[in-house]
C-alpha cells in the first residue's frame, strides 16, 4: 500500500468518526426528547425491556466484522451515556438544583436567616412531656443564644406500644412556650391532615426521616407558607432526598432545610451512621440550607461535641441535638438526649472550636 493509499483511508476514517459523532449527538438529542416526554408522565427513565429489543435487532443486522458480544458491548455502553445524560438533564432542571439557582437560599425564622453563612441550632426535648419539661429547657437553651426550638408532639416510634407524643396538647405547649421566651418552634408534622391545624403552633415544619418519601405530607408541606425540616430516610440515597425536597418545593415552597440524620448501616456501635460527605455534596448539588442531627445519628451522647466539630469542619448551616432536664426518666430517646449541664459544655466547647478555627 502506498503512503497516498494509507492517506486517503485515513481520511475516509476521519470522515467515519465525524459520521459517526453526529449520529450519536443526533441520537443523544432524540434521548433527550423522549426523556422529557417520561418525566412529564412520572414514567422510569431506563426500560431494559426496550434496550433488550433494540440490541437484539442490531445483532440480527449485524454483517460483521465486530462479533455480536462486541456490537452489543459498544451500543450499551451508547446506551448507559444516554440514561446518564438524562439524569444530569432531570438534576439540571429541579427546582432546589445548584443550576437552577446558583446563589443559597437563606430562610428567615424569628430573626435568624438559614443559610447565611453562619451556625445556627435547634436544640430541645425529643418529646414534649409537660410544660415545665419545655420549660426548662426553653430557659437554658434562649440562655445559650439559640433561637429555634425543637420538641416532638406526634412521635413516630419503632414500636407502637413506645410513647407516641402528646400530639396536639404537645404543640400547645411549645408555642406557649416559645412565645413566653421569644423562640421559634420547630416540630414534626406525621400526617398530611395535621398539616392545616400545625400551622398555627409550628415556626417550621419538620417531616422526620420515616416519612420522607410520604409524598402526600411532601405535597401538604409544600401547600403552606412555612419553613419546611426536611430529614434525610433511613436509607435514602443522596438522590432519593433531593427528590424529596423537590416534591414540597414543586408546591410551591422553597423555604427547605435538609437535615443530614445519619443512615442505616452495618454498624451497632452507633444508632446510625452520620454520612458526613453528604452535607458537602447537598451543598453542591442544591442551593439549599443543611444541618447535620448529631442525636440520632450517633444515638451517643458522648461522641456528640466530635460530631457537632465534624459538622462545622465541613460547613454545615446548622446543628441539631437533644436536650432533656433528665434524660434518665425521659419517655423516648432517653440514653442519647443531653441534660442541660452538658448541653451548657457542647455548646461551650462548640465555642471555643469556632473561636479557634476561625
């Protein structure tokens, strides 16, 4: 073969790749299309009954010389780049993306704005007990400059013979509460029908990580005015909790904490384990405010000062923890809830850590 003879198939085969290139942009492009039409009817993105029947009449067109396993390796490899360029499509285009808006969105609640840079707490009893159990704790916590205060009145629990709450009478006694010590009342809503009645009580709605994909309460939350707290699920991937935020927000709420709660896995010598590279990653992916729950990730009130350090390390918004004026007699949660000296020490120490790495 002359150099000339070697020059021209060169050609012919850079020509080929250009083919070749736009037939698999022009095919992206269709991908794309179809993708629209499947999100808009809530239909799955990847069909592998459809990939079976399209490989299946390319390796009966198949002339060669590519074997039939290689015609199929390559065009599934096609295949799986279009299902990914529809997913980064789908995250492009969710309200609570990043690159939907590129700027924090900062949520005001009583004077504080979520969001803005700075760590802000939510602090309170796993469940309200009684007033004075508030009481107390409301006291030391507005003592200590926090200005959200958290309490249980509907408790979903692992067992139906544990204590359930007080339920309506448990938010009557965090608003009064509140107001009494100018505070903001952060509470968890179990059941969409509450929704309506809670307004009047909560400063924010909080949907815990059992319910995170009750999408019915998502829609009730996302139907209010009201800041919304939202929990990452037990084992709920990253994905699975974006979406979740995107059902209130699609509502037309956008006022969204997410709530890294730790999640379940292998390991018992934790309640749960904190998935702390979660925090940075939903920082990136959305434009959303995120606080970290060092309570019922660790279940350990003596790894909760690591944990609350880990969570300002990587730039959480926020930090959650539990505090009870006894934890030994508390009806829920009572092995990982701080009493008020060592909640005085946590925050403290939380201090000193601020004061010295700033």
């Amino acid at each position: 073969m002359s150099h000339n003879e070697l020059e021209q198939l060169r050609k012919q085969l850079d020509d080929v790749n250009l083919q070749i290139l736009e037939l698999i942009n022009k095919r992206a492009e269709m991908v794309q299309e179809i993708g629209q039409i499947k999100y808009k009817q809530g239909m799955k993105v990847f069909d592998p009954v459809r990939e079976r029947e399209m490989l299946n009449q390319l390796i009966e067109n198949n002339q060669g010389p590519f074997e039939n396993k290689t015609v199929e390796h390559l065009f599934k490899e096609i295949f799986k780049a279009g299902v990914e360029l529809l997913e980064l499509d789908h995250r492009k285009a969710l309200l609570v993306s990043r690159k939907k808006k590129p700027e924090n969105t900062v949520i005001e609640i009583k004077g504080e704005f979520i969001g803005d840079g700075k760590t802000h707490f939510v602090m309170g009893p796993c469940a309200v007990e009684s007033y004075e159990q508030v009481d107390q704790v409301a006291r030391a916590v507005k003592q200590k400059g926090v200005k959200l205060l958290r309490g249980g009145a509907f408790k979903p629990r692992t067992s139906p013979y544990d204590f359930q709450g007080l339920g309506l009478e448990g938010l009557q006694i965090l608003r009064k509460v509140a107001d009494e010590h100018d505070l903001a009342v952060v509470s968890e809503i179990v059941n969409p029908a509450h929704i309506e009645n809670a307004v009047e009580y909560v400063d924010v709605i909080q949907i815990g990580a059992r319910n995170m994909q009750n999408f019915e309460l998502l829609k009730a939350a996302g139907d209010v005015d009201k800041p919304v707290l939202l929990k990452r699920g037990l084992s709920a991937t990253i994905s699975e909790f974006i979406n979740a935020a995107e059902y209130i927000f699609s509502r037309g709420n956008g006022n969204i904490i997410l709530c890294e709660r730790g999640i379940r896995t292998y390991e018992k010598a934790t309640r749960n384990t904190l998935d702390i590279s979660a925090v940075p990653i939903l920082k990136q992916e959305t434009h959303l405010p995120v606080m970290v729950d060092v309570t019922h990730s660790t279940g350990r009130r003596d790894l909760l000062i690591p944990m609350a350090k880990a969570a300002l390390a990587i730039e959480a918004d926020g930090i959650m923890a539990e505090v009870h004026p006894d934890p030994a007699v508390a009806l829920s949660d009572s092995a990982q809830q701080m009493d008020i000296p060592m909640f005085e020490q946590f925050m403290n120490e939380l201090e000193r850590y601020v004061t010295t790495h700033s």
